[in-house]
C-alpha cells in the first residue's frame, strides 16, 4: 500500500510540473503572438496609408550613460571649502557631541605595526 500511494504522488507531482511547464510555455506562446499580431497590424495600417514601415527600436544612446558618469563625478570632485580653524574636522578623529561622553578615559591610539 504505501508503494502504490509513494507511486501515485509521484505521479501527481510530474502531472503537476507538466502542466505548470505546458501553462508557462502557452502563455509566452500568447504573448509572442500578440506582439507578432499587433507589429502586423501596424504594419498593414502603414502600407494602407502609404507611410513606410518602421521598425520597432530601441533608441538608446551610449554617450548618455557617459554623460550621466561625468555629471555625477563633477559634483564629487569640485573644489571644497576648507573647514574653519576653530572647528575640529570630521577627518581628525573628533566626532561630535564626543566632549559629551564621560563614561570612559580617553587614551592615544595605539600603533598597530
């Protein structure tokens, strides 16, 4: 008994997978037959008005892409003011609201070679 009931959800479970694969494959089918449809009827609208058929493209530009590049690096690397004197830099190590921390002892950093 549990052969035959083993067998027979195998069985279901490929009848499953068949199906699903044959549901996947008709709508890609139907999909591809509307746009074969649609690009045919355009098609024939233009050869009945007399206007030539153009092809559906694509209209990128690569020089764009090198463009939008460029454009983002100028706002990176135009000349920065300098911080003032008084103010500590972010750069230094100093974080701010640091003088605020009293729990611990402030210590050197150690060299790590």
């Amino acid at each position: 008994m549990n052969d035959f009931l083993a067998g027979l959800t195998r069985w279901l479970i490929r009848a499953v997978v068949v199906v699903a694969g044959l549901v996947m494959f008709l709508s890609l089918l139907a999909a591809v037959l509307v746009l074969a449809l649609a690009w045919g009827l355009r098609a024939v609208w233009a050869r009945l008005t007399g206007r030539p058929v153009m092809p559906w493209t694509m209209r990128v530009d690569p020089r764009t892409g090198w463009r939008t590049v460029y454009r983002s690096t100028e706002r990176w690397s135009a000349a920065r003011t300098a911080p003032a004197a008084d103010t500590p830099s972010r750069r230094a190590g100093v974080l701010p609201g640091a003088d605020e921390v009293v729990d611990v002892e402030p210590r050197e950093p150690r060299d790590l070679r």
